[in-house]
C-alpha cells in the first residue's frame, strides 16, 4: 500500500518523455510500466481517504472498484499505544523518559544518488539545535530508509542527538515525538494522526519544486503547518510552542479522517467478503 502522498507518482508526473527517473535511469515509460504491472496483480488496495481514492486512479491507473477506502492498518498502532509501549521504545532507542523529543524526519532527493543508492545531505546544524532548543528536549534524526550515507558522530552532541538508523520503524519514533520536523517526506500525513505540532524545513522549496516531480498539494495552503526557509526561525518557533493547532485539524478532517485505530478490521471485513 502506498502512503498519502505530496509529491506526484507515476502517470500523475508531468514531464518530458525524455526525462529519466531514479538512480536507475529508467525512462518515463519504463517507470509508468513498473507501476502497472504492479497494479495488475492487486485484488484491492488500500486507500487512507478521500483524496487518495482519487489520485491512485489517475496515478496508478486502478480502477475505483479496487480500491478500498478504509484507512491503513499499519496507522492503527497509532491510536491505540500504550504508555507501556512509548516507555518500551524510549528505553529501546535509550532517550531519557523525561526529555522531550523533536523527531526530524527528511526525505530523500531524487537526484541525489551514488551507484551503491540515494545519498543525503545534512543542511542542519544540530550544534545550533542544542544551542537554541530548551535544554529539556532532545532531537532524534530519522534518515528516510532508501539513504545508504552514515553521518558521523560528533562527540559534542552525545546526550542531545540520537541517530536513529534509516531501516528503523519509524512509527515507532512517532509515538515518542513531541513534535516533527521534515521536508517533502509524506511521514506528516501519518504524523499528524497524533495531532502535535509538525514544522516544514524547505530550504531547497524553488529547486525541489521545479526540478523534481512537483506537488499535489499547496504546500503553502494545505500543509498541517508552517514553512520554514530559515532555520534559526524554526528553532525559536519550536522552542517557544509557536505552532496553529487549527492548521492541524483542518488537514486531519481531510486526511486522516478514517484513522481511528481500527482499519485492519474494516479490511479484513472486505477480504471476508469474497470467501
């Protein structure tokens, strides 16, 4: 199943014929053939909302008979975790129960890749990060897990950042977050179930935007909160609260609106059907 997505997929991508995807260089046609034959093979998928319904026709070609709109089961852990269960992660990943956790959680860029995957450059200073942020909160960075670059410790942060591997579950980290930030990842959509407080770091918005596979959404209008070009300015917002709630609720009403803990149930009562 496909997650919520920002950036646009497959039909939906609007370039030349000539243009080349990923770090394999497949053409356009190559790549849209990828998808449908993957479609081929579903009897159903998954659909979070509304929205989703209606792109992954136009996208992945899927007829609207197939496609089941019943949130996803992997989001139901979501709400229904325990305070057993966000103890248990704390002390698997050994942050401090009574720190708080800013989660920053970026994508990964289509043109950046060496022969052996994606690579990805830190654009933080997490020294800046430990300077500005409250000294009750700790930040957890989250490299998305196509990236095969390691990022090298820095002694001078032990205590504040914990590197989290790229091939960890990151709904796991979710439930530990006091707050997220990120870029063009779709990790907010499912975030944002959690209804707390998201910021966008974009500082590449104008190359990202035109150099790469553009938005469905407008990411200055339907996002669950604020861009941030700047990153002194994010960090005092995060520090002091400063974060629209409403924002929130008006984007969870539309997207998440089928996330309520018990979407595996609604699509094992689908599959009971066709028995």
């Amino acid at each position: 199943m496909a997650g919520t997505p920002l950036k646009r997929l497959a039909h939906d991508i609007d370039v030349a014929k000539d243009t080349t995807f990923y770090r394999s260089g497949i053409s356009y046609d190559e790549m849209v053939k990828s998808y449908d034959i993957d479609v081929a093979r579903y009897n159903y998928m998954i659909s979070p909302n509304k929205f989703c319904t209606k792109v992954f026709q136009t996208s992945f070609g899927i007829n609207r008979e197939r496609l089941i709109e019943t949130g996803y089961p992997r989001n139901d852990f979501l709400s229904n975790y325990t305070n057993e269960d966000w103890m248990a992660i704390k002390r698997k990943y050994n942050i401090p129960l009574d720190k708080k956790v800013v989660l920053y959680a970026p994508t990964w860029r289509d043109n950046s890749y060496v022969a052996a995957g994606y690579t990805f450059e830190l654009q933080v200073d997490f020294l800046e990060w430990k300077k500005l942020l409250p000294e009750d909160t700790v930040v957890v960075f989250k490299p998305h897990y196509l990236i095969i670059n390691q990022y090298e410790k820095d002694t001078r942060l032990d205590g504040f950042l914990y590197s989290i591997p790229a091939s960890a579950e990151i709904s796991e980290l979710y439930i530990i977050a006091d707050a997220m930030v990120t870029d063009y990842s779709s990790v907010f959509f499912d975030y944002a179930i959690l209804r707390r407080p998201i910021y966008f770091y974009m500082y590449d918005l104008e190359e990202y935007a035109s150099d790469l596979r553009g938005f469905y959404l407008n990411i200055h209008q339907d996002l669950p909160g604020r861009i941030y070009r700047d990153e002194k300015e994010m960090l005092d917002a995060i520090g002091h609260g400063d974060y629209d709630y409403s924002a929130l609720e008006r984007f969870n009403a539309m997207f998440n609106n089928r996330e309520d803990g018990h979407a595996a149930r609604r699509v094992l009562d689908v599959l009971a059907k066709d028995r």
